[in-house]
C-alpha cells in the first residue's frame, strides 16, 4: 500500500510538472511562420520609433505594389505599439541601407517581397505573396538581427466562398492581410517595461 501511495504521489508530481511547463511554453499557432533572430534582446530592449525601409522587390517582373507594403507594414507595427517614423522623412535619410538621421531610430525594419501573384483576386479572391521581414537593431540594416520571419502564404479575400467580395480595394486589403500575418509573431511593444527600462 505505501509503494503503491508514493507511487500515485510521483505520477501526480510528473503530471503536474508537465502541465506546468506547457502552460509556461504557449503552442505554437498552427501554420505560423518560424522566426529566428535575437526575440530576448529585442523584449529587454522594447524599441519605439522604427525606421521602415523602402520595399525591397525581388521579383523582378510582378510589379509589386511597393507603397502600399510599405503602408500596410507600418499600420500593422501601430497596431503592436510601435512608432514607425513617417516614410518620406526616412526615404531623405536612407542612404546605402542605412539611416543617416540624428538621431537614430531604435530599429530598422526591411521587407524584402520575393513573390508577388494577384492574377487570381479577382476571380476567387485569392492572391499569392511572400516576404521575408527584418528588425535590426538600432539605424544600420547591417546591425543585429533582432527578429525576422519568412512567410509565403495564400491570403483569401473570399471567406471560403471562391468568389472575391465587392469593392474595388481589395489588393490594399490583401495585403494589409498578408502585412498582419507577417508579424503575428512580432511581440506586442510593452510601454510599461519600455519606461521601466529607461534610465532615469
């Protein structure tokens, strides 16, 4: 009876313990990009304003709609809390993958587009893109990597139905989808933790 007991006492230990540590560690979303890069530096860092740097096309013949990624990254980092500077003034200040500007942006954000295909929105609602999305830390391109991820993804303006929704915006709104999904993963800014961390 007592081996049976403490028998009984280590399997509840063991399963609680396991309950624990996967609680502690969240599941990763079903068909989320993997991102790589410093994540830890980048909390502990809790950067504000971002440079975002003009659209890289590595498509060659698809003519990607540049502006419009570039707007749609830079509403999407507003909806996690961070502060892109305005465009124009970064283009006056982007010389050689670098921001020249004083001072300096706590982070330079690149979105290098490497395929492009809306030849289908406008018969099922569906187009076709993919990136890969850069932070580096501080005001060069070259600095370190404090997050990136790599998405290629089908975005379904259709809801299911194979048909597109009316309106005649639905590139914007394709990829202002594909622009959220992109950084799903990209940790909401903590204004807290970003004042503790301040030296006063």
């Amino acid at each position: 009876m007592v081996f049976r007991s403490t028998v009984r006492i280590l399997v509840g230990a063991a399963l609680l313990a396991l309950s624990v540590g996967c609680a502690a560690t969240p599941a990763k979303k079903p068909g989320a990009p993997s991102v790589r890069g410093s994540v830890e530096r980048l909390q502990a860092l809790q950067p504000s304003d971002v440079a975002v740097a003009p659209i890289n096309d590595q498509t060659e013949q698809q003519r990607v709609p540049s502006e419009v990624f570039r707007r749609a990254f830079v509403e999407t980092l507003i909806e996690r809390r961070y502060s892109p500077l305005a465009t124009h003034y970064v283009d006056a200040n982007w010389i050689d993958a670098s921001f020249k500007g004083t001072p300096l942006p706590d982070v330079v954000m690149t979105v290098t587009i490497t395929a492009w295909d809306p030849s289908h929105l406008y018969s099922n609602g569906k187009v076709r893109a993919a990136a890969i999305v850069t932070l580096f830390e501080g005001g060069d391109a070259t600095g370190e990597v404090l997050w990136q991820v790599s998405l290629d993804r089908e975005v379904d303006l259709s809801e299911g139905r194979g048909r597109p929704p009316a309106g005649d915006d639905l590139i914007p709104k394709a990829i202002r989808k594909f622009a959220q999904d992109a950084l799903e993963g990209l940790p909401l800014r903590d204004p807290l933790a970003a004042h503790a961390a301040t030296p006063q």
